[in-house]
C-alpha cells in the first residue's frame, strides 16, 4: 500500500501536500488550427503545432519578439495593444494574417493569429474584375461617342461612304459590347448554380453534333473534323445549355487561335467511367507561364489579337465554371508554334442515376 507524501512547512505541523493541478492550455490550444501562443511574461510557454509550423519548432521558451519577427506585431507582443493588426508578408510574400492578443491569466496572455489571405486574394478578384469589366465597356463605348459625335456634323450626300464606314464601325464596337455583356450574364448564372448539381441525364455526343454543324459552313473555308470513338453513348449528368455552351466555347476558341488554314479536330471518347472531350487546333501556342492563368477572367495570352478577333476574355472562365458543376475536370496543353488542345472530363451517369 502506498503511504501517503508528506511535508514540513516552516516549524508548523507536518501536511499532506496536494499536487498541482494540470495545466489545460497545452491539449486545449492543440485542438485549434489557427496558431496559438500562450505568453508567460514575454517569454512562450505553450505553441500549437499551426503555430510550430509558421515560425518554427524550436519557439517554445523563446522571447516572442525573437520568435515572432514583424515590425507591426509589437504593439501587441508587448501588450500595449490587443489588436487585430493585420501582418503582411509573414510566412510568404502573398500571405497576409490578423494578429489579436487577450489576457487568459494574470501575466499570462494569448497570442492568436488568423489567415486572411484567401480573405485578401477574394477581395482582390472582386476589384480586379470590375475594373477589367469597366475597361472593357469603356473601350468600345468610347468609340460609339466619338463616331456619333463625328457623324452628327457629316450630314451632306458627299459624306456617304464616311457614314457607311464609321457605322460599320459602330456596329462592330456595339456587337462587341453585347458579347461581353451576354458573357458576363451567363457567368453570373453559372457562378450562381455552382452549387446546385445538374439532374439531366444528357448524352454529350448529340450536342458536339449540334455544336459542330454551326461551324460546318465557315467563311474562311477552314473545317472542323469531329472524331466520335465513344462505343454506345456518353450519358452524364448534366445541364444541356450549359454543355452546348461548353463545348461552343472551346470549339470557337480553336478557330479564333489556330492557323487560317489549319483544320480544328473535335474528339469525344469514353473510357473507365468517363467521357472525355477534346479540341486541338494547330496555331501559335501557348507559352507556359501562361497556361494556369487561362481560365482566369479577361486574361488573355495576347491581348491585342483577342481583342483584335473578338475575345472577351471570358470563354475560358465560363468553360471552368461549367466543368466545376459539373464536377469535371479541364485540362489544357500547349507547345508553342505547334498547337494546343482543350480537354474536359466528365463522369458517366450511373445506370440508376437521375
């Protein structure tokens, strides 16, 4: 039987001395995922492990200003401020984190630090995109006003063939702006729908058909060759409008890049559950460091010549959108001065599956 541990205090009475308490603030800062410090002092007396991995294993007994090395966190670490003061630059140059400080004991205080950077990175899209819808409005509308500004003073019978040029002119400038206004519209609704699956059960190969005999008859005299390897019938589960649209877009981007009098070549295959859809046109190519930013809004590898044949910049963001509810997969390959090709994979529907 284990005896009982005793000690003498002073010259008093000889006690029974009790053990001390666990401390909770280990197992329960472990258990957040933002990084945690708990302050003794100015000194870490406990990190959780998000917080071991932004600023290193060995910072627990460390002085926090040693451990924690940004100018705009001292007002917090030396307990002057609780915060949130935001902290750019810490852990990666494109990161950004809130830091907040609070007092859980009397000299014991706790350091929280909160990622924001997917936070900024949204924010940042959001800017980006409505000054890049703006400057694109604002080009084509520019040239309207002039040109209407122009034609009010060209009113003789010898300023005809001027009038037929510059409305020729308007026309196109106008045709542009209801491109991207239409493009922009149905991005809206695609981003809106992202969440709600499609319930259709679509064959694919029936509306590459339908898409194919738009381009059949092309003034440029350049043709579409469509390769169905599909055995049977490539059925997802999918939203047929947006599928046609889909399919438009890549098929259109192929003749608007590819050489003048190169074919473009449509192929649809099903194989393991999948069908795979894909367009490769013989054109100038892509160049690597472009290629994971396609599918961003108004990007364009070269903007003078989308603008020049009617890009929006926005086919590519609608066809990732698209493949994203449809819980697809895109994937784009390029080698400059040979070509490029568009793949999007689509998961079969079940035999039950409605």
């Amino acid at each position: 039987m284990a005896l009982p541990r005793f000690t003498r205090l002073g010259s008093g009475p000889i006690a029974e001395s009790k053990p001390a308490p666990p401390d909770p603030t280990g197992p329960l800062i472990e258990a957040l995922t933002d990084p945690l410090l708990v302050l003794d002092g100015y000194h870490i007396s406990h990190a959780n492990q998000a917080a071991r991995a932004l600023l290193g294993e060995h910072i627990v007994g460390d002085y926090v200003r040693l451990a924690l090395r940004h100018p705009a966190a001292a007002p917090v670490l030396s307990g002057d401020e609780d915060g949130p003061i935001a902290l750019n630059g810490l852990g990666g140059h494109d990161r950004l984190w809130e830091l907040s400080a609070g007092t859980i004991a009397p000299g014991k205080r706790l350091i929280r630090l909160t990622d924001r950077s997917a936070q900024r990175a949204a924010d940042q899209m959001r800017v980006d995109f409505v000054a890049n819808a703006s400057h694109e409005l604002r080009t084509p509308l520019a040239s309207l006003i002039g040109f209407i500004e122009t034609l009010e003073d060209a009113n003789g019978p010898e300023d005809a063939a001027t009038r037929l040029r510059f409305l020729s002119i308007m026309e196109g400038e106008a045709r542009r702006m209801q491109r991207l206004i239409n493009d922009l519209m149905s991005l809206s609704r695609i981003e809106a729908d992202r969440y709600f699956l499609p319930k259709d059960r679509i064959d694919v190969a029936p509306v590459l058909r339908e898409v194919a005999d738009e381009f059949v008859t092309r003034r440029d005299g350049r043709r579409l060759s469509l390769n169905n390897t599909a055995s049977g019938k490539a059925i997802v589960i999918g939203d047929r409008g947006q599928l046609h649209q889909l399919i438009h877009n890549i098929i259109s981007n192929a003749f608007k890049y590819g050489r003048e009098d190169s074919p473009v070549i449509a192929t649809l295959k099903v194989a393991k559950g999948i069908a795979r859809f894909s367009v490769t046109d013989e054109g100038d190519g892509i160049a690597p460091e472009h290629l994971p930013r396609l599918t961003e809004r108004f990007f364009r590898a070269d903007p003078g010549r989308s603008r020049a044949i009617g890009g929006t910049g926005l086919g590519l963001a609608i066809v990732k959108h698209i493949v994203e509810r449809h819980r697809g997969r895109l994937d784009i390959a390029s080698i400059v001065g040979t070509g490029t090709t568009v793949t999007v994979e689509l998961p079969l529907a079940s035999a039950g599956a409605s």
